[in-house]
C-alpha cells in the first residue's frame, strides 16, 4: 500500500514538473520575425510597414523594430517591453520621442495602438 502510494506521488510530482516545463518554453511564444503595418488616420502619413524581430525571455520582450514611411522618415530601434496575460507593451526610443506600444497579441499576431510626439494610431504585425 505504501509502496503504491509513494509511485502515485512521484507520479504526480513528474506531471506537475513537465506542466511547469511546458509553460516556462510556450514564455517564448513572441520570438522570430514580425512583420505587417502601421496607420495613422489622422497623420500627414496614413501608413507604412512595421517588421522587426523579437526575443521574448519570461514576461521580457526585447528586439529591433523598423517603422518604414513616417513622418520621420525609416524609424528604426530598440524595442523593449513586456508580455504577459496576452498583453503587450513596448518601448521604441527614437532620436527624437519614444514611440509606445500597447497592444494584445498571440504566438503569430500583435496588434493594438501606438502614441508619440508625432503621431497615434495602430499596428498589427505577424509572423
């Protein structure tokens, strides 16, 4: 009886330990190449592309994002942020303004709003 009991229990540790596992590797969902739009309906300029790559390490989500078409001409940067909840927020410090993101995503899409000094509106990327 014991001895049942004892497997029962290494088997319900080795469950919960590979469940924690799985969910510590899908952390990464945001990692790869990202590309798609951005639009703003109010601006000078309406649209443009927005493609990048990104890491993504626990809530951390970190990498290089280019808005091509602004304003500001080819705005290319570091991107820094979080993810979690399937909430999405990031940081674009530009030359001139810092552009922000807020947004929902899943493993292939993020999509929401961006503001900055020149100009708001939305993005959706894929990958």
């Amino acid at each position: 009886m014991k001895k049942s009991l004892r497997i029962m229990l290494v088997l319900a540790l080795g469950a919960f330990l590979l469940t924690g596992a799985s969910i510590a590797i899908a952390g990464g969902g945001l990692t790869g190449n990202w590309s798609g739009n951005w639009n703003c309906p109010g601006g000078e300029i309406k649209n443009g592309k927005l493609h990048g790559n990104l890491t993504q390490n626990g809530d951390k989500v970190e990498g290089t994002w280019t808005l091509v078409n602004t304003v500001e001409g080819t705005i290319t940067g570091h991107l820094s942020g979080t993810a979690k909840g399937g909430m999405f927020i990031g940081n674009l410090p530009t030359g001139k303004a810092t552009i922000h993101f807020d947004g929902t995503y899943t493993d292939n899409k993020i999509s929401g709003k961006y503001s900055s000094p020149i100009g708001n509106g939305g993005f959706t990327v894929t990958k």
